[in-house]
C-alpha cells in the first residue's frame, strides 16, 4: 500500500542559522517584534509504497540516514501516514 | 616517474569545472581524462580531481547525491591507498558527504553566491597540492560558491589544527587571517583541509581560474604542477592499479 | 474537409466569446476562419490565441522591425533563427540573442528572471554553440521615495522594487551560476515609470564552429519528431497572451502558473544537445518556449516549408489528466524539440539517456504543410504552419507623440546648466542608484566560469571574452539609452546603438553587429506606438551609419502599469571583435598619462536633458541631441588608435557626463589627475560637466603618443581636446569658476554607496 | 506568553519542484524503488510571544501571509504549541 511520509529535517541545536536569524529580522522589521528565534528547516513529502507500517517506518528511517539527514549537522523526525489516493493526484 | 601525468577528472551532472581542470591539464601537459560519475574504475590514473559546479543541481544538500555515484567507491579506495585527490568547491562538498574528509560545507552566513578573487594564507606546504608554496604565505584564487560555510564541531576542528591538516585560511590581502576577509563564515576561516595522509586535499577556492596571467593569476597552477614532482618523488604512485 | 471535434474538449466554438478568451479580436477569429476553410475548435482556436498575440507574432512590430539592416559580410544568420550568428574568423561563428522577461518577472522576480535567463540560453545552444556568456539589463522603479524627485514613488512602491530587485537578481545568479555559464556584464538602471513593471532583459552569447551551426527546419518526411527535456506540466498555459497585455490589477487571475527554472536539468539537455550538435542525424532543433510545442511544431514546419503530425499521448507527463489544449500549450521548461533522421532514432536517444534525459518520439515530419495531432486516437487540431507562424494579422495602428511632448521638449536648462558646481555635486551624483557600484549585484554572479573572462563586470565599458585556441577576444554589451527615451524615442534608438559600440570599442574592439530588445508600451496606445516607431528608425539611422547588421532580438510591448507606461526603452546587445587580444585597452589611466575628450563639443545647456543631474533635481525636460556623425567617426578613430597601440585607456562618457566618468576613471586606477575643461565650457559649468551627450570619450595616451592622436583625430574629423594630466592623490577638475577637488577615497566611499 | 509554532511552507499542487524531483530519483537510485514523488518545502520553527492562543494564531496567520510563504508559488500550515522552556533552550 502507499505512504505519505512528512520529513522534518532540523539543523542540529547550537549550529547557526543565518536563515532563521535573517527570517527573524525580517518579521521583527514588519512589526513582529516578539519573534524571539526562527530555525530553518526542510519539510519532505515522500510518496512511496510499502507492506505495511513496520515496513514503511523502516524505510523512512533509512532513507533519512543514508541520504535525507547529513548527521553532521542535522537531525530528521517524521510522521507516517496512510496515503489516500486523491492525495496522490495532488501530490504527483 | 618520467611519462606525464595521468589525472582522472570526474565529471558528475551539473559540475562544469572540469572542462576548465582539462583546460589547464593541457598547458601543464597532463594527460587528462574526463570521467564520468557511472563508471566503476579510474582505470590507470596516478591523480583524481573532482571539480567544481551544482552536481546535482545542489539539490537537497551539496554533493549529497553525488557522494553515491558509482565512481565515488573507486576514489574512496584510491584515497585510502594514499593517491593524490583534489576536490574544489564541489568536488570538496562531495568528499566531505562521502566521509573521505570530515566537516560540511552550509550556506554561506550572509546567504548570498559569492564570486570574488580572494587572498587565502598557505598553512602547510607539503603533499602532492601544497609542494610548490611556502608555509605562511599569501596567494590569491577565485571563490566562486553559495555553500562554502565550513563546519565540523569543536572536537574535529581541534584535531585538524594538532594534525596541522587545516592548509588555505581565508585572509586579507596582507594575508592576515581576519573576521573581515572571511567570505563565508566559515569556522576559523577554513577554506581548505587534507585528510590524515595529507594525499586528499579539499578547497572551496578555483586553482584552476588562476592558470594564467592573462585571467587574472597564477597561484592555481603553482598548486596544480605540485603533483608533478610529487609523483616523481613516488615511484610507487606510479606503479599503484586499484 | 470534415470540422474537427474531440473528446474532453469544449465543443467547437462560434465566434465571440471564446475568441475573446485567447485574446483574439473578432476579425481575428474571421481571419483564423480563412486560414483553416472551416472554424476551428477549441484546440485549434487556443492555437490561434497563442501564436497570433503580440508576444508570438510581432503584429505591431514586425513591419517596422523589417526595416532594421540585417545583411552583413560576416552575418551567417540574421533575424528569422532562434539567434543570429556572425564570422569571427578561424572557422568560428559568434551566436547572440537578447531576449525579455518582463511580465513573469514582475508576477514572481526570482523565477521569472532565472527562466528568462533558461530561456535565452536554449535559444543559443539550440543553434548548436556552446554559450560562454551572459549579460543582464534591469530596470526597476526607486528603492526609496527620496530617490524619485518625481514624487511618484511611495514607500509601499519602494518595497515592491526592493522586493523585485533582490529576486531577479537572485533568480539570474541561481538559474547562470548552476548552469555554469559566467555572466559577465550588463546594466541597471533605476526609474518612477518601472514601479511595478521591471524590465529583465537577457542576452547569451556563443561560440560555434561554423559548419556545425543548427537552423530550426523542419526536414524530410518520415523524420522523427523527438521530444526532449523535462516532463510537461500545466506551467504557463496562456504566457504568451499574458505577455501581450498589460499588468493589470486583474494580474491575479489571468496569470498563469508560475513557471519554475529547473537549471540542472538545463545543464545535460544543453551537454547533450552540444555533443549532438553537427551530427548528421540531427536535421533541425528548436527549443520550446512561448506558446510551447504549438509554437515549436510550427515553427519548425512554417521554416521548412513541410509539416508535423503527432501523438499527443506520447508527451512525457508530470501532471494527471492534461487535455490536448494543456499539453499543445503548456510552457513547462527545459524542453526541446529534435528532427531525427529517420533510422538514427535510437542512436541519437543513447545520448540523452546517458544524461538521464526523456527524449520521446512524438510524431514525424510529413510533407503536407500542417501540423495534426491526434490524443487518444482523436484528431484534435489540423492547422496549416504557416497560418500559425507567419499568417498572424500585421498593425500599423495610429501614431502620435505624448501630447505634453512638445512642453516638455521645450522646458529651457539655462540655469541648471550655468550653476557652478562643488565636490558634493560630484559626490551626491556617483552616489546614484543609476551611477553607484554595481559590485553588490555582480559579485553574486559567477563572472568567471571557463575562464576566458579578461575583463568582467565593473572593470570596463564591455566585458572582454578570449577565445581559446586564438589569438581573439569579444567584447560584449548590453546597455539603454537612459532617460532619452522620456524626450526623444528616435534619439533613443540611435543613442542606444552608439553607446554599445563606443563600450566594444574602448576595450580596442570593432563592433560587428547586435541584438537588440525592444522594450515599449502598449502599441495600441498612439503614444505608445509612435514611441516603438521612432525608437526603431532611431536605430536605424545608426545601424547605417556605423554599417551594424542587427542579427536577432525580442519585442517586449504592453510594459505599463495602471499608473504609467514606461520609458521607452530600446535595450541593445553589441558584439566587437578583436583580432590580437594583446592590444586591449583598459579603462585606467596612469601617471603621466594625458588625458583628451574625444567627441562633439557639448558645452549646452541641451546637453542636460535627460541627464541624471537634470532628474535628480526634477528637471525632466529639454530637447537632448547627438551627432551621430561625429560619434561613428570617434568609433573608427578608437578602434583605429588602439590598433596602433597609442592608447593606454579610455572610457566612455555616459551617466553623469564627463565629471563621472572621469571620477570612474581615478577610482579605476587608484589615481588622480589635474584636468581643466577649455573655455568654451567655462559659461556653463554644470552642462559642461555633468551633460550626458552621447557619442564622447575620455582617452589616456603617453605623452610621446599624443602628438599623433592629435593628428589622427584631426585627420578622421574627431574633435579632440586635451584635459590635462594624470598623476597624484586628488582628481582636480576645473571649469571655469567652479573648482573640484577630491580624494579618491571621497570618491570611493560615494560611489561604494551600498544598494 | 512564549509560543512555538512549526510552519510548513509547501509548493503548490501543480507547480513543478525539481528538487523534490531529483531527491525522488536519488532515493530510487540508493534502492528505495518505491519512492513515487517527493516534495520539497520549507520548515520554520517560530518561538514568539503572544497574549493567548487566538493571538498567537492570528500573529502565524499574518507572518505567513505577508512574509513567509510566497503566495504565488507557495502555501503555508502550522501547528502551535505553548513554548516550554526546555523547548526554547533547545531551539535557540
Ligand atoms: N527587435 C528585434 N530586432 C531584430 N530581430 C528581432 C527582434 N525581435 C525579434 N526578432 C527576431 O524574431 C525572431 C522571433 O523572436 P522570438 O519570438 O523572441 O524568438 P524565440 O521564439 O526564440 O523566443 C527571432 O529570430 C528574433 O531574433
Ligand atoms: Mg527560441
């Protein structure tokens, strides 16, 4: 069956941003002055097929490690869902 | 060693500088082949370059995808038996997804592609890359790059220092290594570091656009015809079939 | 024969309302009925629309585009390609486009400028060069309401432009930079009228070798029709009707989906197509762009006099369920179109597969002039390729000037000219969004990928290309006519050929020809046409005049915005070719040097029309002139002068007069000088100074050379006076009572003034 | 108070993603054959102060819709949670 996995991918804690920072600049200069921080990341939407759910999660987490995440610096979390099709035609 | 050079340029989609590595090849008299990323084998290559450009389209993270090709498997093992390595740019993106050097290279701090000359201090002057310049000097190469931002944690950064593997800093022009002369707020103004054998060298900065006077300089090409000598000093470079 | 009619298509249409849809006027859609015998359905009817706009088919310019030269010895290809090509000699050819994104640039600035940049690029690897150039030419409204003495700039306006501004730039430097092609030159300038309509001109350049040229025909029935490039999406259906209208405050709806650059992909399919390039099993190429496969299909037919049948079913999708319409019309980027020699398919498909390219068989030329389609089984369009591409209706609507023109043209500069100007003159006058440093900008360009760059952005009036394996070099521009436009669009014309050809010929180039982007108004509108109009003549007269053939260019109309027009703004491409690279000439002078002013005397208060100085204090009228005569004399002395090695610099004298460009020179050199103009100047110093007459350039010589510069300029009718010495720490500039006296760090810290 | 809003800045349907596309064909490369689309977007994690919940969801609606996402290519979601301070330390 197909899965709709939504990645997180995050900068690791105490790495600079110069994106968050510069986004953060940017709200407070329109008058968001309370915007205490802003981190920048990546959102992926993956569309894939698996047996089941212990299989997906599985492929989510290896594909996250081999190639979405460079642990050097980041770290990825995600959540899985089944994926109805309609959401396909949209996503594709 | 007497015969020319044989240097193994990569080509992986998207880079582009190889054609100006070819280029500078022939004024050095190498015999330069262009390599693609598919193939399994760098055949009888004494030296391997891996150029600059948007393997990839840069997509996802530099040199993330690239790091897969099937041509990288051939140039870890080269690497591990001590054959000369030069990735610029993005061929220094790639050989830091793919482990052979450690740290990672982020966006540049002010967000913006930069391409400028820029003077760099010499750290180390050994090597097959490095032979030809004098420890402490000042050369000048082009920079030409998005994501040049080096970062490793403090530990790694700390035992490049000791292990003196931190080669090219980011410096004014009187080659002092300042917060101003850093282009890219890279840690400790890194622009270059070689792995423990000294043999892979990765540098943001383009040797190859400092060939000739004509464009502007020739500092590259000093770092370039250092393989040359070094290679003869080798003898077994020249004998090793991976 | 039999109307056609198809499934999942709105039945065929009768007039009105439909034809009103695809921006085709009734007596249009009477003349779509002529050209087919029969009315056209829905497909064949959007067809129409696409390829008979204004964008497409040049129907209020292409008459008058006919009368610029484009017969040259060295012209290889002219206009009618997808780009023209010259002889540089040694069997090579110098390929050259300039090409507009005006409207998508103002809908979404980074995309609509990176695929500005896509796009020109595909037309000149099309034609089988390998580009090693590209140039950019911008035009935005003020940054900030104190820059716009015509108070028509607000703050709000002011952060559009920033907005606009920081995406196109980015947009050019993302699509150029990945693709790996340097850019290495252009222009920007700042004005009220481009408030919500920049302008985004594009030009690449290429170098092929001659026999390996490729033309866009169609060729040999039975030859495969070959599809390559990126998957086709619903991006852009409609941009070419877009493009043909103006920014309206409906923008929202009739825009088209965002077309997205994809310059990876670019990256093979331009790989690819160049190792393809002067195989025999490539009879024509042609890129996809406006109006899409239609536009391809047809013009590849209508050029080679045969015709195209294909299956729509077989185009590489990325979108679910696209009709017949979608998939004719889509302007997805990055795609190609191939004539393959029929037999040579799979050969000429291993290469794109070994760039992981799609490159699909989609139909086959026939020999009956009309491009059919079928989409499941279905015929859904039968037109004639000439009715698509050629046949579209030609305007020659009515033209009259602006009706406050003559007021304008008759406002006096006496008194700004005779004012005695200071060192902050100078200083606020480098400090200008239209004068400043553009290093901000073009530092964030790759400028020097290939490493045939000499002289890149900034550091001269052309950019100075080597071509390896000779012993040549190029030199490119891409430059406007200022404000000329705004007072005379027929001096605009001219004055915008000139300039290029005086930028090629202060690197010691000849200019050998150009391209040009025609960036104007609605033509509907009187004013806006005569404007186009003149513009055109006023290039004409110049092509003449200085004998340059104009190889290939764009037409932008429709550039206005409820608020305003904008200026009329012919943007040209020059190409200079010279032989020995040894001798260029930079733009520096050194110590010890003299310093002359080549050129028509300009010591009027005329000269300020139009000029920055005049802007700036809201002086927006006066009647500005060029001798284009004496200006075609100092081109051929320059060229001539640096072929005997007699220069050691010059420069040409533009925004901001004389006073800036000799400023530009010092901070050039880190160098002073002590120069005084002569006294017929000495009445009106502001004119004299800051006076914008084009056609005039600064020169630096040796002293032991200036005796025959003299007599040279003498001999070939060049007035010419000598304006002193370089040499010091301060540029002294006297004229008459005013005295100027400034550091070069004074100068830098102003002209370095931070965007 | 202190708020945490995760923002999810996604392409539209229909406008062509070629990272999205060439990270799909990485990971089929790598042998996760099943991996029928990817879409690429940006993740923003805001830590800002607010009043109460509906000020702080009026404060992510507006910093979207004028900064954030683009409305011509881009869409924009959010989940918003009390800001813990633990969670602050992390994200600063
Ligand atoms: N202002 C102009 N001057 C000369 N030639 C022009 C001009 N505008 C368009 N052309 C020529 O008309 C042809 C069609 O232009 P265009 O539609 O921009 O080409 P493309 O289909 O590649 O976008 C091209 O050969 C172009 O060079
Ligand atoms: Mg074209």
């Amino acid at each position: 069956m197909r899965w709709l996995a939504e990645v997180h991918v995050r900068l690791r804690p105490g790495i600079a941003d110069p994106e968050g920072q510069t986004i953060a600049g940017g709200l407070r200069s329109l008058g968001f002055e309370s915007v205490a921080d802003v981190r920048a990341g990546k959102l992926l939407r993956l569309t894939f097929a698996a047996a089941d759910r212990a299989a997906a999660e599985a492929a989510v987490a290896q594909m996250c490690s081999r190639l979405l995440a460079n642990p050097v610096m980041e770290t990825a979390d995600w959540e899985l869902s089944a994926d109805e099709p309609a959401a396909v035609a949209v996503s594709s | 060693m007497s015969r020319s050079p044989r240097v193994a340029v990569l080509v992986f989609p998207g880079t582009w500088s190889e054609r100006d590595f070819a280029h500078v090849a022939g004024l050095l008299g190498w015999e330069a082949r262009l390599l693609w990323h598919a193939e399994l084998d760098l055949g009888d290559a004494d030296a391997v370059v891996l150029p600059g450009g948007f393997a990839h389209g840069d997509h996802l993270r530099t040199g993330a995808i690239a790091r897969f090709s099937p041509v990288m498997r051939a140039v870890e093992a080269f690497a591990a038996a001590g054959g000369p390595v030069l990735g610029s740019c993005n061929g220094f993106q790639i050989l830091t997804e793919a482990g052979i050097l450690p740290g990672v290279l982020l966006r540049n701090d002010h967000l913006e592609f930069r391409c400028d000359w820029q003077p760099l201090r010499v750290e180390r002057s050994a090597g097959p890359w490095l032979g030809e310049l004098a420890e402490g000097e000042t050369i000048r190469l082009p920079i030409s790059h998005g994501e040049g931002r080096y970062y490793a944690d403090d530990a790694v950064l700390d035992e490049l220092e000791a292990t003196g593997r931190v080669v090219l800093r980011y410096a004014d022009p009187d080659g002092r290594v300042v917060p101003d002369a850093n282009p890219n707020g890279s840690l400790r103004s890194i622009a270059g570091i070689v792995n423990e054998r000294g043999n892979v060298l990765g540098l943001m900065p383009h040797p190859e656009r400092a060939a000739e006077a004509e464009v502007g300089g020739t500092d590259g090409l000093r770092i370039l015809r250092a393989l040359d000598a070094w290679l003869v000093a080798q003898p077994a470079a020249a004998e090793r079939r991976l | 024969m039999a109307r056609l009619t198809l499934e999942g298509e709105p039945a065929p249409v009768s007039i009105a309302a439909p034809a009103e849809r695809h921006g085709l006027t009734e007596a249009e859609y009477g003349l779509v009925i002529e050209a087919l015998g029969r009315e056209p359905n829905a497909v064949e009817l959007g067809m129409f629309g696409a390829m008979w706009s204004e964008h497409c088919a040049y129907k209020h310019s292409r008459p008058l585009l006919g009368a610029l030269p484009s017969v040259g010895s060295r012209v290889l290809v002219g206009p009618g390609e997808n780009a023209g090509a010259l002889d540089i000699g040694d069997g090579l050819a110098v390929v050259f486009k300039v090409e507009s994104h005006n409207h998508p640039s103002a809908v979404e600035p980074y995309q609509g400028a990176a695929t500005g940049v896509g796009g020109i690029i595909r037309d000149i690897f099309t034609m089988g060069a390998r580009p090693i150039a590209l140039l950019n030419s911008l035009r935005f409204g003020p940054l900030d309401p104190a820059e716009d003495a015509s108070g028509r700039t607000d703050e709000a306006d002011a952060a559009r432009n920033r907005y606009l501004l920081g995406g196109v730039v980015a947009g050019i430097a993302g699509y150029g930079n990945c693709i790996g092609i340097p850019d290495v030159g252009g222009e920007i300038g700042f004005d009220a009228t481009y408030n919500g309509n920049p302008l985004v001109n594009a030009m690449c350049v290429g170098i092929a070798r001659q026999e390996e040229i490729t033309l866009a025909r169609a060729a040999g029935p039975g030859n495969a029709l070959l599809l390559v490039g990126a998957t086709t999406g619903r991006d852009g259906i409609q941009g070419a009707s877009f493009a043909s209208a103006p920014l309206g405050e409906d923008r929202d709806e009739r825009r088209p989906a965002v077309q997205v650059g994809n310059p990876f992909l670019e990256k093979l399919l331009m790989e690819a197509c160049l190792e393809l390039s002067g195989s025999p099993s490539v009879v024509a190429m042609q890129d996809l762009g406006a109006a899409g496969l239609t536009c391809a299909l047809a013009e590849l037919s209508a050029r080679g006099g045969c015709g195209a049948d294909v299956d729509l079913d077989l185009v590489p999708r990325r979108e679910a369920g696209m009709s017949p319409y979608e998939v004719l019309l889509s302007e997805s980027q990055e795609r190609m179109l191939l004539v393959v020699r029929a037999g040579d398919e799979a050969a000429v498909q291993a290469v794109f597969a070994r760039y992981e390219l799609n490159a699909v068989v989609i139909g086959r030329v026939i020999g009956e002039p009309v491009v059919r389609a079928v989409a499941g089984g279905v015929p859904v369009c039968e037109v004639p390729g000439r009715a698509l591409a050629d046949d579209a209706p030609r305007y020659t609507p009515p033209a009259a000037p602006p009706h406050d023109l003559a007021a304008r043209r008759a406002e006096r500069l006496d008194d700004l000219a005779a004012e005695v100007p200071t060192a902050e003159t100078l200083l606020d006058l480098l400090a200008s969004p239209n004068v400043r440093s553009r290093k901000p900008i073009w530092r964030r360009y790759d400028h020097m990928n290939g490493t045939n760059t000499l002289v890149g952005p900034g550091a001269g009036d052309a950019a100075l290309l080597r071509i390896k394996g000779t012993s040549r070099a190029i030199a490119l521009s891409l430059d406007g006519p200022g404000r000329i436009g705004a007072l005379d669009p027929r001096l605009a014309g001219t004055a915008a050929v000139v300039e290029g050809a005086l930028n090629v010929a202060c690197s010691g180039a000849t200019p050998i020809g150009i391209t040009d982007c025609l960036n104007f108004a609605s033509p509907e509108d009187p004013a806006g046409y005569w404007q186009l109009a003149e513009a055109v003549a006023g290039m004409v007269d110049a092509c003449r005049e200085l004998d340059l053939p104009i190889v290939s260019g764009n037409v932008s109309l429709y550039n206005e915005t409820p608020a305003a027009p904008i200026l009329p703004t012919p943007v040209v491409g020059t190409v200079g070719l010279l032989d020995d690279r040894s001798r260029a000439i930079p733009m520096a002078w050194h110590a010890g040097d003299e310093i002359w002013l080549l050129g028509a005397p300009a010591w009027d208060a005329a000269s300020l029309a139009a000029s920055e100085l005049a802007w700036r204090r809201g002086r927006f009228g006066g009647r500005p002139a060029l001798d284009l005569g004496i200006a075609a004399r100092v081109i051929a002395l320059l060229t001539d002068l640096a072929a005997r090695e007699l220069l050691t610099g010059a420069h040409d004298v533009s925004v901001g007069g004389p006073g800036v460009a000799l400023a530009r020179l010092a901070i050039a050199s880190g160098l002073g000088a002590e120069l005084s103009l002569p006294d017929p100047a000495a009445q009106l110093p502001t004119a004299s100074l800051f006076g914008e007459r084009g056609g005039r350039v600064i020169i630096a010589a040796r002293h032991e050379a200036a005796a025959r510069i003299g007599a040279a300029a003498e001999a070939s009718g060049v007035p010419a006076v000598r304006l002193g010495l370089a040499g010091g720490e301060l540029l002294r500039l006297t004229c008459g009572d005013a005295r100027l006296t400034l550091g070069i760090d004074q100068l830098v810290a102003a002209w370095s003034t931070p965007f």
